[in-house]
C-alpha cells in the first residue's frame, strides 16, 4: 500500500514539475512572438518616417 502511494505521489510530482515547465515554456513563446511583432510595427514606423522626407 505504501508503495503504491509513492509511486502516486511521485507521478503526481513530475506531472506538475512538466506541466509547470510546459506553462512556462509557452509563455515564453509568446513573449518573443510579441515582441517580434512590436519590433517589426517599430520598423515599419521609422521606414514610413524616412520616406516622408
């Protein structure tokens, strides 16, 4: 009985070290994905600024 609590528990354990790590991973993602487009509006910006003149 013991036994299988610990294995329960490790499982329960590394699920949520993974999932944390997933979440973390993803978030990550998006924040270069948003800052890539900021960038990129940044740049699109300065070149309509430089054809102006």
């Amino acid at each position: 009985m013991n036994t299988a609590l610990t294995i329960i528990g490790i499982a329960m354990f590394i699920f949520i070290i993974v999932f944390t790590l997933k979440r973390a991973k993803e978030k990550k993602q998006s924040q270069q994905e948003e800052h890539q487009k900021i960038k990129e509006y940044g740049e699109s910006i300065n070149e309509e600024t430089r054809n102006r003149k």
